[in-house]
C-alpha cells in the first residue's frame, strides 16, 4: 500500500457509530497514514466535523483545539438518561408541560455568554487517575468540577412535539449534552440530548469535508496544507537573516503584538515556514515547518 500521508489537514464528515479514534485507525489501515491526530473528539453517536492533522501538522493540534466550535442540536425534554444523550439508560420520565415556543427560547437565551458548566459523568475527563466514564460505568458516581465555557449564540429554533432542534456556537470544552441537561432541569421536566451534527470547527464548515463512506479512491485531493490550515492567522513577514537567527537560537525576538503569527517561506510565500507564538520579547514560541535554509525539518 502506498502511503497518501502529507503534511496537512483534512476536513472529514464522521459519520454515525465511528469514534474519533476509529476515524485515525480508517485513514492509517486503508491509505497508510501513520502520524495523525484530531482536533476535538466527535462522540459516536454524534456527526459531522472532525479535523484531522496529519504529519507535522500535527503540531497544529492545540492551535485549533482551542476555536469555537458549532453544532446543530436536537433535544428530547421529558426524558433523562445516565449519559444525558441517547445511549445512556432511561433515568426517568416525565410529563412535558404545554410549553409554548416563546418560553422554551427564553430559557435557552439564558445559556447564552460565560457561564460555570458541569460536564456529563460519562466524559474523558481524568478524576484522580481514570476516565469519569470508566468510574461511573463501575458504578460511582463522581463529582466533576464545573468548567468555564462560553456560547455565543443559540438561533434556528425549531420544535417537533417533545423534540426542540437549535444550532449552538460555544467555545472549546462546551458539552452539549449537559447544555441539553441542563435545559431540561430549567424547565423542569428533564431532558437529554438526541442527536448531534457538528457544523463548523473554526473557520472550517462541514461543506468543505468528504466522507469516508464510502472510501475516496484518495486522500489526496483533500489535504490543506498547514499555511491553508491557518489561514484565519495573520501573517508575519520576516526577513531571511532575521528567521535563519531565530532558528539557530540566536535571539527569539519579534516586534509583534501577542498573537499567534504564521511566519511564510520568504522563498516560498504560499508556504508555512513557521508558527510564531508571540508572548513577550524573550519569550516567544517557534514551531518550525521549514528552516530559513529550506531543508525539511525532521
């Protein structure tokens, strides 16, 4: 088999039933991919958006781990459930009042801005060692700290019955499951969350993915490259001398304001010499695609 890995992105449609991780095993068993990682988990259950970085560009991971994130939402009130989506075991069941659509958005327009969010139990965060899944699953039940997070916006509001669907943008670490939770305890009949399509990753929209059923004959054709990957990013341009000092550690300053900087090949401008992020004048972070010299880095 001959490997399709380059140095890049792929936007990829996951569909229903696969994890992240079977996504990462997909791209290395069929096109001999070998360095990849994700930039945030997809639940099975869940569809839509998933980023995949591939080779170096797998250094980009925390970069755009950290974008805000959108997805249309599909919420069931009445119903509660150990892993407040679809999967978990019914917890209860209750009668869902004649709510009228106007009160239902009011509630859902108090979730909107900074806020102290508890995850589900059923999570990957790490309690003292082991995944909140894995102890809650053995039957405890243990106590997750809230989070700060932050949604910028709920709209399309649509109501089928007991069924509500919204899309929600929030920022990195949001669950939507315990947004669904949570509803469900304001309005004070339960609820969980039925289904979940992400929309958008960052600038990144779910239009410009393909999916892996069926197989693309290639990869190929997909990749972003990683300056195409960071194209939300402002540019720094940087004279040949001044990166061939940075690289060999000469000096790390950069007259810049704090941000995150992509720094082009001044030979090759369409291309990712490096990421620059610039914290203070002695203490800013390189993290190099190719030198000043144009060799690889290994």
């Amino acid at each position: 088999m001959t490997s399709e890995e380059q140095d890049g992105l792929l936007l990829i449609d996951k569909g229903p039933g696969l994890s992240s991780f079977d996504v990462l095993r997909c791209l290395r068993r069929h096109f001999g991919v070998r360095k990849a990682g994700h930039a945030g988990t997809l639940d099975p259950t869940a569809t839509g958006l998933l980023l995949v970085l591939v080779g170096k560009a797998t250094r980009l991971v925390p970069y755009l781990m950290g974008t805000a994130k959108t997805y249309h939402a599909t919420v069931c009130l009445g119903t509660t459930t150990t892993t407040d989506d679809s999967e978990g075991e019914i917890l209860s069941h209750r009668p869902c009042p004649d709510f009228s659509d106007d009160h239902i958005e009011q509630a859902l327009r108090t979730f909107i801005g900074p806020q102290r969010q508890v995850p589900p139990i059923y999570s990957a965060i790490h309690v003292d060692g082991k995944r909140a899944y894995a102890l809650a699953r053995a039957g405890q039940n243990p106590e997750l700290p809230p989070r700060d997070i932050v949604i910028h916006r709920i709209e399309n509001f649509e109501r089928q019955g007991p069924q509500l669907s919204f899309v929600i943008n929030c920022s990195k670490g949001t669950y939507i499951r315990s947004v669904a939770r949570d509803l469900g305890e304001k309005l004070g009949c339960g609820a969980h969350l039925a289904a979940l399509r992400r929309l958008a990753v960052g600038p990144f929209n779910l239009q410009e993915a393909f999916t892996l059923d069926p197989l693309p004959p290639s990869i190929l054709p997909h990749y972003l490259t990683p300056f195409q990957a960071l194209a939300a990013w402002p540019l720094l341009e940087v004279s040949p001398a001044r990166l061939h000092e940075i690289h060999q550690g000469k000096s790390r300053r950069l007259d810049a304001p704090p941000g995150v900087y992509r720094i082009p090949n001044p030979r090759q401008p369409d291309a990712l010499s490096a990421l620059a992020e610039i914290r203070n004048q002695e203490k800013n972070k390189f993290i190099w695609f190719e030198p000043p010299h144009g060799a690889i880095l290994g």
